[in-house]
C-alpha cells in the first residue's frame, strides 16, 4: 500500500473540518469547510477564529462555542468538547454588516504532541439550520402533513430538545468545577493544621525541653541555687505563656473571629506607643496627622507593637517611621537600618514560625508569629502589609502596612 498522505485525507474529508492552535487561530482548513463558510483558506489561515466568523447577531452562541473550545484546549477529563446544537449566526460572504441565522453541531478534539501537551484543536462543524428551519413551530401532525417521517419528527423534536441538555450539561460542569474547588480547600484546610500542628510542637519542645532540664539539674544537684533555677523555670514558663497567647490569637483572626471597631486616630496611636518604647533605639517620625481608620484598637496597637519590635531587633541605630495617606488608605512604613530582608524571604517573614538566621541570632526567645499576627489583623481590617526594600536605596527593611481610611457618614 502507497504511503498515506494524511492532509489529503484531511481535505478530502465530507465534512467541515478546521484545525486551531492553542490561541484559537486557524492553522488549517479543508475543502468542505471552504465550501460550507464560503472562505477560502488563503482568508482563514493565521487569522483569529472569531475575526475570521464574528457573529455580532448572537454573541450567547458565540461565547458558549468560544468556552467550549477553551475546554477542549484545556484538557479537560470529558476530551474531545461537543456541542448538540448552537445558534450562531454568520456574516454573509461578500455583504458586509449581513448576518444569517445559523445553526450548528460541533465537535472540539485537542491535539496532543509526543511529549502529551495539547498543541492545538480539530474542530469539526456540521450546519443543522434547515432542519431546524423545517421544524420550527411545528408539532408532531404537522410534520406529517409537511412529509416527514415518524422517525423524522422524533429527530426532529430531540434537535429541539438539544439547548435543554447542553444548558444541563453546564450545570454539571459548573457543579463538578464547585465540588473540585471545595476538595482542594479541604485538602489545604488539613495540610494547613498539620504543619501548624507540626510547627506549634517544634517551638513549644524548646522551653518545654528547658524547664523540664532545670528541674531535673535541681532535683540533681541539692547544693544548687534554688532561686536561680525558679527564675530560669520562670523564664522559660513565661515564653511558654507568650507562645500559647499568640497562637491563641493567631487562631481567632484566621477563624475569622469579628472584633469590636472603632474610629482610631493612628497618628496618636503611633505617638503613644513610640513613647512606651525602648529610648536605647533612635526613632524618627514623620506622622501625618488627622488620620483615622475603623479598627480594633487593642489589635491595632498589637500591629504597631509587633512592627516596632521587628524593626528594633534588626536595626543597627536608627528606625524611620512615616503615616501618610494614598488613594483612600493610610500608608504606614516602619523603616529600619539593620541588614534587610532577602526578596527570597520577604514572603516566608509572614508564615509562622518563620524566622531567618540573624533574627534568632538577635532575638534567640522570639517565636517567629509577630510578623503573621500583624498580617492578619491588617487583613481582617481590609487592608495589607508587605516587606519591601527601603526607598532610599541604603540597607535596611521596610515593612508597609495599608488600612481603609476612615469614612465620615
């Protein structure tokens, strides 16, 4: 047997056929689709599908084979994309501005490389319009005075029934799509507790291993200091205590626990908490004031803590901290000089536990959730906080926090 050529196969099929790539542009058509459109390939090929056929009459019809071609490509688990019977009308050849009312099956088969991936689609059209012409309004008796067979009119009656399934047909879809978008949120959900399980249980081990180390060495040793191993114990007890506390209410904001607001002026927020602060460590303001957000004041002032004391563990001597406003939000930056935060890490700082070598270094008692805790607050309070470079260029972190200003009614 001679070798097949299969693009003669292809333009000889009886049947419209077009082949598409990925972004919907035609690659190929063959003589019966040239026959059927009446455009010549020369005017097909290259060119976008829906440049090519718009149908400005009936853009349902365009949309719904649009997204079925999108499936197709896609590879979706059903294959091959078919559609029973669609209206799409199509502008007639050589009449500008005209359009007929068509009506169209089709079948939408991805193409698959050798190395598996889609590279393009096989849609294969067959118009319906005079059947549906001839059935229009008409019931079973009338189609027998128009002739038809029996067996006509019940295929008849089934092309009329066609947008019924595919409307179902969407609804499964969009069902299946729901269902597969709640599994992968419970899948999420349940890897998301295992690693704050396994998280919580490494940072509790160390003072746990601590206090339980200290007691043994007193049981041990009945000469040592009682005084000094109960201040250890004590130490130890209290970071315990401060873990519990943040986990507590790290808990609370990703439950999505609703907290008590009100107008806070941020500029005195940010005054008063300043003044608390440690005077070894140079800070300077620059509060723009009058600045009101709707928040939760002790979550607010936990926020402003929590970053202050970030920048005073990594900055070598000196903390910038500016209250602006931008585009309907207030523009909190708290700046430090200290080494700065890698681009690799400046996502990381904000999962808990978290913490890169120099900050462990600075602060070995620190628990890693100060910097998720103000995340979440800012979030729950609509707003943002990122890490950022400083702006200024020299070394240093800057972390940028973003509320919703205030809105008077």
């Amino acid at each position: 047997m001679d070798e097949m050529d299969f693009f003669d196969v292809f333009d000889a099929a009886p049947v419209a056929l077009a082949v598409l790539s990925t972004d919907l542009r035609f690659v190929a058509v063959n003589r019966a689709h040239e026959e059927l459109f009446g455009r010549s390939r020369e005017q097909c090929v290259g060119r976008p599908a829906f440049e090519v056929f718009p149908s400005r009459t009936w853009q349902h019809g365009k949309q719904a084979l649009k997204e079925s071609m999108e499936r197709a490509v896609a590879g979706g688990e059903c294959g091959a994309e078919i559609t029973l019977m669609q209206r799409y009308d199509i502008e007639t050849a050589g009449a500008g501005g005209t359009f007929e009312e068509r009506y169209w099956t089709s079948a939408n088969c991805p193409v698959r490389n050798r190395d598996g991936e889609i590279c393009g689609l096989v849609v294969r059209l067959q118009e319906v319009t005079s059947f549906v012409d001839s059935m229009h309004g008409r019931g079973r008796s009338e189609f027998s005075r128009a002739g038809l067979s029996h067996a006509a009119a019940v295929e008849a009656q089934l092309f009329a029934q066609t947008g019924q399934l595919q409307e179902l047909n969407q609804r499964l879809r969009n069902a299946e799509a729901h269902h597969r978008h709640l599994a992968e949120g419970l899948q999420e959900m349940v890897r998301h507790q295992r690693q704050a399980v396994a998280d919580t249980s490494h940072d509790l081990r160390s003072p746990l291993t601590g206090l339980r180390t200290r007691l043994e060495d007193a049981l041990a040793d009945p000469d040592c200091d009682p005084h000094e191993i109960l201040q250890a114990a004590l130490h130890d007890a209290e970071r315990l205590g401060d873990i519990i506390s943040d986990l507590l209410e790290l808990g609370r904001l990703e439950s999505g626990a609703p907290a008590a607001t009100e107008p806070i002026d941020l500029a005195r927020l940010l005054r008063t908490e300043i003044a608390h602060r440690d005077p070894a460590t140079t800070t300077t303001t620059y509060l723009t004031p009058g600045i009101v957000v709707d928040t939760s004041e002790i979550r607010l002032t936990r926020l402003v803590d929590n970053l202050l004391a970030n920048a005073e563990r990594h900055t070598r001597s000196h903390i910038d901290v500016r209250l602006t406003t931008d585009d309907g939000h207030a523009v909190l930056e708290v700046i430090d000089n200290g080494p700065g935060i890698p681009a690799a890490d400046r996502e990381k700082v904000f999962d808990r536990f978290f913490r890169r070598p120099d900050a462990r270094a600075a602060d070995p008692g620190g628990s890693g959730l100060g910097l998720p805790i103000s995340r979440q607050i800012a979030e729950a309070h609509g707003g943002t906080l990122l890490a950022t470079d400083r702006a200024d260029g020299v070394p240093g972190a800057r972390l940028v926090l973003r509320l919703p200003l205030h809105h008077r009614p």
